[in-house]
C-alpha cells in the first residue's frame, strides 16, 4: 500500500491474457525487443534524485527501490518486465520452482495452505558460495517487522498464520541491539511460515486469498542470508554489507552514488527473467531536477531515470517530434483523486451528506486536469475508483457521466440545491505545491465555484500533506480540511484489491496514518471486501471487487479525477529497455548498451 | 502644503507698482515646477497613469473579453497537449497554463502589484518614520535599542527570513496572503527609511526653532510630529516613492517562489511562477514587460522628485 504508486488491470482480461502469452512463449512484438543483437558489457549510467529512504527490502517501499532490489534480493515471485502492460500482470516464478496451484499441489484444498518448492540454483553471493534456503525465506519475512525499520505493508500480519503474534514480541526488542534482535528472530518462529526443508517453504494463512502470490513477491519478503543478522536492519552498516542472490551486488554504496556489480555466483542459465547484460549499473544521485536528468539523457552522459518521470513541459516536445527514446507506460491507479472529509463538521456536515457528494461528482472537468499533465495523451479521466487494469474495473461504468468528462456544473448546483445548500458550500481545500498540484487545484476550485462551492484553499508541502494534515483524524473530525486532492496507487497489478481499494475504503481501518483519510465507512463496503479478499479465482475477484466499486461510487466517497502514464526517456545507446509498471522503473537486469 | 494652499499661492496677493508681478514661490512649488520639466519624469507619470487605468480597467477587460481573471477555457485555450495557446482574437495576450486570459490576469496583477507596492510602502513609511523620530528625537537608550534593532532588521538576508515567514503562516485565503505579503515586505523595508529619518531628526532637533518651541513650552510630542515631521516630508516622499517599486519586486519575487499571494489572484510574480518560457513566450513577455515598465517608471519618478526637492543630489540614471 503505497501513496502515489500504481495500479493493475482487468481481472476478467487475465486470465485471456495468460493463455494468450503461453501461446507465444512471452515477450511478444509489444514487449519490444529492440534491433539487434544483445551485447554483453558496459556501464548503465541512472541519474537520480533523492537518496532512497530504505534500501533494505525489509523496509524498501518506495516503488523504484523495490524495482531496484529486484536485481540483488530475488523473491518467489515476481513480474516479468515489458512495454505492454499485460504481459507485467501475470506472476512468474522467480526463487519458486513453479507457481503453486491447487492442481500441483501447491495450495491446499481449502486455500489456506501453500507449499512452495524453491529452484536449483539459487546462490548468495558469498565466499565460498552458499545455497539460498528456505530457512533465508523466513528470516527475511521475519525482518519485515523488526523493530528498527519494519515494512509498512500490513499484508503479512493480517494474512500470515502466527504472523502477528511474532511482530507483537519482535516490536519490544531493543531496536538499537542488531544482537538482540537477530536472537529474536532466531528464537521465535512464525506458525504459518516455515521451512520444512532446505528447499520447501510451508506457508498457512488465516484465510484464503487469490492476491497471496503477489504479497509473497513483494520484495519486503525476499530471502535473507544469516549475515544480516549482525546489522541493524536499513542501518548505515547493513547498507555497506547487502548480501546478493540475484545477477548483481552492490559494490560501493553511498548517499551520494552506488555501484552494482557482476554477482559471480549467480547462475544464468537457471535464472528464467533475467540476461545480465551490463557489467556494471551505476546510479547517480543528487539530481534534482527533471529537466537536468532529462538533458542529461538528451545528452546521453546517462543512460536512464531512476526516480523521475520526463519534466511535463517537455512532454509536448517529445512526443510531436515522434521521437522514440520517449516512452508513456502503462501505469494505471487513480491518481490524483478527490477525497472528501466525511467526518467534518463544516457546513452542517455537509459533505458527511452522500447527497451533496454525489453533485461534486458532476462538477469537475477531468480533461482540464488531464491536461496539466500533457493531455489525454499522457493521462485519462477515471469515472470510477478503479483505474483501468485494476481488478474490479468495468468500462461500462460510469456513475456520474458527464459530457466528454468535462464536468457539468449546472447539474451540480441543481443537485447542491436539492440537497438543501442552495447558497451553495465553502470548503477548506490544502493542495500540494509540488508538481501539478498547484494547477490541479486552481482547476478545481474553478470547477467548484462554477457549482457555486467557495473553495478556501491552502498551501502545504507533499510531505506534511501525507504526514499530517490528512492523516489526521483530530483534524478531521476538527474540520480543518474538508476536500484534498491526494493520489494512490495499488503495490501489484492483478488482483489487487487488497492494495488498491481496501486502503482506501476500509472504515475499520480509520485512524492515524489511514489512507482512508475521509474516514468514509460502510458496513455493506467492509463486508464486501473481505470477501473479495478471499475470493479464490480471478473471475471471482472481478466480480467481488467490482461489486466494491459500485458501493463506494453510490456513496460518492471519491471524485476520481485521472489515471497518469508513466513519461519515460532514454540515452541512444540504450536497448531492450523493458518496463516494471508496479515499480515505474526499467528491468536493469534486461538492458543491453549498443556500442557507436 | 496643500492644493489649496497652492491654488491660493498662485494668485498675486499684491501687484506692484510698477506693474510688475513678483510671486513667491514655496519650496514644494518651484519642486514641482522642477519635476514637470524633467521629461523623464513627465513620462514615467504618463506610463503610470497608464498603468493605473489599466488595473483600474481590470473589471471592464473582463466583462468586455467575457472572461474573468479565474476563469478557465481549457477546451479553447489549450491545445490537446495541455499547452496554452498565443494571442488570438479571442485571447488578445494569449492564455495561461490553466487556460485563463493572459490580458485580464495582467490587468488584475497589476491591481496587486500597485496595492501591494503602495500599501507596504505606506506602512513601512508610517513605522519608518515613527520609529525613526522617536530614536532619534528621544536619543539616549531609546535610539540605543531602536538602532541596533533597525541594524538587526537590516542585517538579516530578507529573503529568506521572508520565505520562512511566508510559509510558516501558511495564509488559508488569498486576502490572508496579500495582507501576509504586505506586512512581510513592509518589516524589511521599514529600518532603511527608519535609519534616514532618525538622522535627519538628530540634525534638526539642534536647530533654533525647535529651541524656539521648546522654550515656548511645547511639549515632546508636539515637536516631534508638528514642529519636525513636516520638515520631513522631502525626503520621505523621496524615499516612498523609490521604495514602490522595491515592494513590488520584492512581491513578484515572494510570488514567484510561490509564498507570496495564492492562487487563484493573480499577481505578475505569480504569473511569471506559471510560464513555460520555452513553449509560451507571450507568459514571460507580459507579466514581465509590465513588471519592467512599472518599476521603471516608478523608479524614474523617484529620481524625477528627488531632483526636484534637492537638485544637488545624484541622479539614478544621468540625463542631458
């Protein structure tokens, strides 16, 4: 569950799609493969930003670091890298020796039980060379709550048997003791997640859930090797002593830059996604601004992005000149989207009203908002709270239609007035000033006050805009905002429910650090998510999730207002740049360097 | 002086015998009569009388191009891109990034930008001058204090003590942030005034007819701000009137950076904020154009009357 990351595509499409991809054996002419023959060799050069706020996979949950980890922590299962969305859906086999299934046994009978084969192969990077095991699979789920840097996601403690109870004891360790929370780990076992041999993970769930796969591929659960007990976890030393077990290690690490290198003991032919081109892959940190990293692919001193997408202003540009280092990826989620306080006590508690929800779903021109952000080309209005290639997305609906989604205020003001406001409503607004946001919100308020809603609206900055002022229910309930334009975007394409719309939706979850940050809460919508949560097959997810998003739409929780493509650009040595929509970053591990 | 003191100085009160007029001319007239003769001058009041019709027009534009300062024409200002579109029939200055009309936007940024230069340069008058009378009529520990304050005000990089205070009341309304804005540029701009008068008080409270007061029995406060205040008023008019078109940079400067006045008013600061220079030249060229133009003309203006009242001092630019 990550704010502003992304989303995932049409149950219903999987499954063709799968059958579709065994046909053609993958990488079909969509996924782009580039001319010519892959080469071995070179430096891939990534000119970043920020210093990444964890680089443990326990804790790493921003989405280029886990696309990044992808190269030196494997886990059981992952995606698989292209330019065409649907190809990155399905999951793939990564450290598993196949996807289990209830037909080769690998899920019991009622769901709740998986057993899961690890591959030959598989090695750390260590001197002499050790085997990765199923026992490294568990101390790596077991480190995700350490009490030092946990994982954020709490996919693990409500799914995984004995999960819970481990985290609970593991949150009184000394997080300032690597000692005592390595003997932690190595004195408690998790019920539900087991080695029962070397190669033989044993996992067992409270409940059954069609998303498991996905959760165990997140990088939070890749195997860890026993050194990592000696450090704190993310600490400054176990940055300096990462341990690999994918086709490269981290050789240099610092704030400013880190080098991967060749890992010599991984095994490329029992590797099935991965080539390992590339010798060496350096990234660049300490640029901040998109339009320098992109001059310096213009320029090709870099060879790829790491955490910026192409600056809006030179989108135009781009693509009227065709130019085909420029690239928007598939990167569906509702983002941004309007939330409304449901809890605010401002206007008599009007927008606790559904009635008066619902007429601001009339009032918003999305193409306006679209094209803040390069037009439809590069973003699309959403009408509903799933963004296409989201599990529950139906093309069909459209609760709030309006003409060309261009909004339709005076059906707005009617329904305002019909609610009982017919003077209209004054609604506290805080908006983000980085990137669009600042227009994004001069949009609205335009729209709002068209409806003859007097919009109050108030600067914040993106870090105290998720760290405080929504994720506060005192502040809520206190009315100190009333509508805010926050994004989100799902951890796994597929099934992804549980990423995508419980977080959002879920009332019993209402609290601090809620993402759920109107406090909107529906019996009938908890109900129904948990049994969406459960539901064994795809198809069944569809409908299950589906059901979620037409409850949530006639209760107007949400104005969905885009989804946004993902702006790429890349030097001209590059090749086979092929995309990881869920980590909006390119497969590192795939890239080949043309030589002039 | 007033008007009328000046409509009254100008009939004869007696005529000569030999048929010959002498008028006497006061200090204030025979400045003015210096500053309408520095074409300099004459022409910056030109432009910005033009420029105040402009603003004051603000209204009219809008109702004449059918688009007010916040509307937004995103289907017919904006390509499919998203970008704004030039000067048309339509958008006589072409649109903004939202698709907003460049012309009224820049007729309603040049209402804040004159409010704003204006309203703090009359408040950091008043503080200035108040501040600077006292220090330097009161002397002792009183100017003690008062000085090194003004020296501590003057020595802080105003900018970005400016920036933190902006963004630490983060205004909730637009009329929140222009009144923020106005007090902020008005706390830096007040010592440098403050320091000036404090002097020209130290040198006229030894002269004679303030002892002349003072020995008739007129108290502290009378003084200060009767027998010395009006002999004040040449250099602080020179002095307000340069300090305009400081406000009104130092304004386009906060909004630019995005802490000055909020969205959706428009300010040319802000405006020039939202210009993709590369792709929409027409959204530098008029919050910009008009932005040089105004502090030019006000700057001019103030070279014009400080020449006028003290025709020995330096001139900004030097004219034949």
């Amino acid at each position: 569950m990550s704010v502003e990351k992304t989303g995932l595509k049409a149950a219903a499409a999987i499954g063709t799609l799968a059958v579709a991809l065994a046909a053609c054996g993958g990488g079909g002419s969509n996924g782009g493969s580039d001319e010519g023959t892959p080469q071995k060799g070179g430096t891939l050069k990534i000119a970043g930003s920020s210093v990444p706020d964890h680089i443990d996979p326990a804790s790493a949950y921003s989405t280029v670091n886990q696309g990044f980890s992808r190269n030196w922590a494997l886990t059981l299962f992952t995606n698989k890298a292209s330019n065409n969305f649907n190809e990155t859906i399905p999951n793939y086999p990564d450290a598993a020796a196949e996807l289990p299934t209830k037909e080769n046994g690998g899920i019991s009978a009622d769901g709740k039980t998986y057993t899961i084969k690890l591959r030959d192969g598989l090695k750390w990077n260590t001197n002499p060379a050790r085997p990765v095991t199923a026992a490294d699979f568990v101390r790596g789920l077991k480190r995700t709550c350490n009490p030092a840097s946990p994982a954020g996601a709490p996919y693990y403690t409500d799914l995984i048997e004995g999960m819970d109870d481990f985290c609970k004891g593991y949150g009184k360790v000394d997080a300032k003791s690597a000692k005592a929370m390595g003997d932690y780990q190595e004195g408690h076992d998790v019920s539900g997640y087991t080695a029962k041999d070397d190669k033989t993970l044993v996992v067992k769930l409270k409940q059954p859930a069609g998303d498991f796969l996905n959760i165990i591929g997140m990088s939070f659960a890749s195997a860890a090797p026993k050194e990592y007990d000696n450090y704190i976890p993310d600490s400054p030393e176990f940055r300096q002593h990462t341990v690999s077990d994918g086709p490269y290690q981290m050789t240099s690490y610092s704030d400013k830059k880190f080098v991967l290198e060749r890992n010599p003991n991984w095994d490329a032919a029992s590797d099935k996604l991965r080539k390992a081109y590339v010798d060496r892959i350096e990234i660049d940190l300490g640029q901040d601004s998109p339009d320098q990293v992109e001059q310096q692919l213009e320029q090709g001193t870099a060879d790829l992005a790491w955490d910026q997408p192409v600056p809006t202003s030179a989108i135009p540009r781009l693509a009227q000149a065709k130019d085909k280092r420029f690239r928007l990826q598939d990167n569906p989620g509702v983002n941004p989207y309007i939330v409304f306080n449901t809890l605010s006590p401002n206007n008599k508690g009007a927008l606790g009203k559904k009635a008066v929800r619902q007429a601001i779903e009339y009032a918003i021109d999305k193409v306006a908002i679209a094209k803040n952000y390069g037009g439809v080309n590069v973003a699309q209005p959403v009408r509903s709270a799933v963004a296409p290639g989201n599990v529950g997305y139906d093309a069909n609906y459209n609760p709030y239609p309006t003409n060309n989604d261009s909004g339709d205020p005076a059906k707005c003001k009617q329904m305002l007035s019909a609610a009982g406001y017919p003077n209209g409503l004054t609604l506290k607004f805080p908006y983000r000033t980085n990137s669009n946001h600042p227009r994004n919100a001069q949009s609205i308020q335009a729209n709002l006050q068209a409806c003859g809603i007097t919009v109050q609206m108030s600067p914040d900055t993106n870090g105290n805009f998720y760290g405080t002022t929504l994720v506060t229910p005192a502040d809520a309930k206190a009315g100190k905002w009333d509508i805010a334009a926050p994004g989100w975007g799902p951890d796994w394409y597929g099934n992804n429910g549980r990423s995508g719309l419980q977080p959002l939706f879920d009332g019993r979850m209402y609290g601090p650090n809620s993402p759920d940050y109107g406090g909107y809460n529906n019996d009938q919508v908890n109900k129904l998510i948990d049994q969406a949560n459960q539901a064994q097959t795809q198809a069944e997810a569809q409908t299950a999730w589906a059901q979620v998003n037409k409850l949530v739409m006639d209760d107007a929780a949400i104005v969905p207002l885009i989804t946004q493509k993902f702006s790429t650009y890349q030097s001209a040595r590059v090749r086979d740049t092929l995309f990881l929509p869920a980590f909006q970053t390119y497969d590192y591990s795939l890239v080949w360097l043309a030589k002039k | 002086m007033s008007l009328t003191e000046l409509a009254a100085d100008a009939v004869p009160a007696d005529a000569e015998p030999s048929g010959r007029k002498i008028q006497g001319r006061s200090p204030f007239r025979l400045a003015m009569s210096r500053l309408m003769h520095d074409k300099m001058a004459v022409a910056s009041i030109v432009v910005l009388v033009l420029i105040i019709l402009f603003a004051i027009g603000a209204p009219l534009l809008a109702s004449w191009t059918g688009h007010p300062y916040g509307a937004q024409y995103p289907d017919i200002a904006r390509d499919s891109w998203g970008l704004p579109k030039g000067p048309s029939k339509q958008f006589w200055l072409g649109a903004d990034p939202l698709g907003r009309d460049v012309l009224v936007r820049a007729a309603y940024g040049a209402r804040i930008s004159l409010f704003v230069g204006i309203a703090a340069t009359v408040l950091a008058t008043l503080i200035g001058v108040v501040i600077g009378v006292l220090a330097g009529y009161i002397g002792g520990a009183v100017d003690a204090i008062l000085a090194r304050f003004m020296d501590v005000v003057l020595s802080f990089p105003y900018l970005l003590v400016a920036i933190v205070i902006a963004t630490t009341f983060r205004p909730h309304s637009t009329w929140l942030s222009l009144l923020l804005t106005i007090t902020v540029i008005a706390i830096f701009s007040f010592a440098a005034m403050a320091r000036i008068v404090r002097g020209q008080v130290i040198s006229l409270k030894e002269k004679e007819f303030i002892e002349a007061a003072r020995s008739l029995g007129a108290g502290r406060m009378r003084i200060m701000f009767v027998d010395i205040l009006p002999n004040l008023v040449a250099p602080v008019t020179v002095l307000s009137s340069l300090l305009v078109p400081t406000s009104i940079v130092f304004e386009a400067t906060l909004s630019f950076l995005g802490v000055g006045i909020q969205p959706p008013m428009p300010s040319w600061g802000s405006m020039l904020n939202d210009a993709d220079y590369r792709s929409s030249l027409w959204l530098l060229f008029v919050p910009g154009g008009l932005l040089l133009l105004t502090t030019l003309a006000f700057n001019l203006l103030g070279d014009g009357i400080r020449d006028a009242f003290d025709p020995r001092s330096e001139r900004l630019i030097t004219r034949k």
